[in-house]
C-alpha cells in the first residue's frame, strides 16, 4: 500500500513539474487577460492604410509616458473606425491600445507567434479563419462593391467579364473574384464576372491608389463600400458598378494558437462588443467615420 502511495506521489510530482515547465499550448501558458492586464496595454494588429477604418495620423505625437513598445503604434499616432472601437476596447478592459500593423494575409493565417493579442482590423467571419482564430460577435457590417474608373464606360457587373480587377491580398474580395468565398448563401448577392483577371495588391486600399496614380491593367476595384465612398469624396475619379456583391461580418479577432489561453479575453471583448451595439458607442462611431450606422447587416 505504502508502494502505491508512493508511486503515486512520483506521478503527480511529475505532472506538476511538466505542467510548470509548459509542455505546449495555450493551457500551460497562463491567463492571457490577465497577462494584457498586468502589462498594461494590449497590443492590436491593424491596417495603416485601409482609410477611413484605420489609417496613420501625420499630425499625431506619440505620448512620453506611453506604455506601448517602441516597434508599436499609439493612439496618437492612429485614427479611424477600427483605431476607436480597439481603444474603446482598451478603455474598457483599463489598458492602453497599441497597434502593430503586420500584413494582412499574415493576420488571416493565424499563429501569430504571440506577436500581436487581438486583431482589430475589419475582419470578415470566414469558415477557414474559424479554423484559425476566435472572432467576437460582429462589431459592424459593411457591403462589398466594385468600382470602376469613371472614364470606363462599364455601367454594369456583367460589363466587367473578361477584364481585369484589382483586390487585396488575402482578403474575401479576392476569394470571391475567383469564386470561392465560403459565407453563408444568404450573404452573397451576385455571382462574380465571368472571366475575369485578378490582380491583388497587399491591400485593397493600394488599388484605389495605383488607379489615382494612373496604372492602366486593371479597370477597377471590389473593396468594403465605404473604402469606395471614401475615395470618390476624396476626388478619386470613380464609380461604384452594380449593387451590393456580398455583406461582411466584421469581427474581433484572436489567434486560437496562443501560447497564453485567448478563451477569456474572447469572452470579455465579445461581452464588451454587444455592450457597445446595446449602448450606442458603435453607432456614434460609425456615424462619425461613415456618415451612416453600419451596425446592422446589409441587404442589396
């Protein structure tokens, strides 16, 4: 019996030293809440040129007393929609928001190496990023558009057939220029032109840009439609084709393969997410940003 005891004892001793050495996973690595929490900010990849939902502020000063790293970005030196939905965030989890801006397609593919927390970067809910990643409820909707320039001539979507468009890396407008956006049927309103050419850029925003700049082998865009309202009130000569392509569900993000368990943090920030539908802070924003409440989901 004393054996037994014994032996039973070297087990458990074992196990408690495995478990404190961390054999891998997110359960062995500590809370990550609580993690954000003692450290004092959290630390939120997004994009600097995805205008008006983020987008560097030139006149910004970055805070003295700021605890972001020195590779991180502040409040100060960001604005935008997504910029103030992640520093509300921040507010009311009592921590600082900071930002990191990695590429897109490196935010979509998950295992972030503990590089960044959360992702707060107007992110479509996806069947294969669920594979990946934890999302939140939506925090808004937008509509996916195409946009042509307005010299084209082309008036309708099925104008575009067999001509080339421009899309971000990674992004659900390029998976459904080629046909394979996996939403729900329900949020997809039109089928993609027939033969067309895609041509991606890191981000959708760079096609409005290359068009402005005036790059010729594409004759549009399909982006969110307020990156397209945006361009045309900032003089880009071009013209929304068609109606509504599909909606966007546009979430929080974070990354399942953290070394830390994420599990609290998405319970927190998604509680912190509906609050702010049911107290109005994500209709101020978005009317402040967009002129209009995209909190609800669109229809064509």
């Amino acid at each position: 019996m004393k054996r037994i005891q014994v032996l039973l004892a070297v087990l458990i001793g074992s196990a408690l030293v495995l478990a404190a050495c961390g054999g891998g996973g997110a359960a062995t690595g500590g809370d990550l809440l609580a993690a954000i929490k003692a450290r004092g900010y959290i630390l939120v990849s997004t994009d600097p040129n995805y205008e008006p939902q983020s987008f560097l502020n030139t006149s910004g000063t970055r805070p003295a007393d700021t605890k972001c790293p020195g590779d991180a970005l502040t409040t100060a030196e960001m604005q935008g929609f997504d910029v103030d939905v992640a520093a509300e965030l921040g507010k009311r989890l009592g921590v600082e928001t900071c930002f990191a801006t990695p590429d897109w397609d490196a935010i979509t593919a998950g295992n972030w190496a503990d590089k960044w927390d959360i992702s707060v970067g107007s992110m479509t809910i996806k069947p294969a990023r669920e594979k990946v990643l934890y999302f939140t409820t939506p925090y808004y909707y937008t509509p996916a558009v195409a946009a042509v320039a307005k010299d084209s001539g082309i008036t309708t979507l099925d104008g575009l057939a067999g001509k080339a468009l421009c899309v971000g890396s990674a992004t659900t407008y390029e998976d459904w220029l080629n046909g394979v956006l996996d939403l729900p049927a329900e949020d997809i309103y039109a089928k993609p032109p027939a033969n067309v050419t895609v041509a991606s850029l890191p981000t959708d925003q760079e096609c409005a840009q290359a068009i402005q700049a005036g790059r010729k082998d594409f004759v549009g865009y399909v982006t969110s439609g307020t990156v397209v309202d945006q361009n045309m009130a900032q003089g880009l000569q071009v013209v929304k084709v068609g109606g509504t392509v599909f909606a966007e569900n546009l979430a929080v993000a974070m990354d399942k393969a953290h070394s830390k368990d994420p599990t609290s943090l998405v319970s927190t920030l998604d509680g912190f997410v509906k609050a702010m539908h049911t107290d109005g802070t994500l209709t101020t924003l978005s009317k402040k940003w967009f002129k209009a409440d995209l909190t609800q989901a669109p229809s064509n």
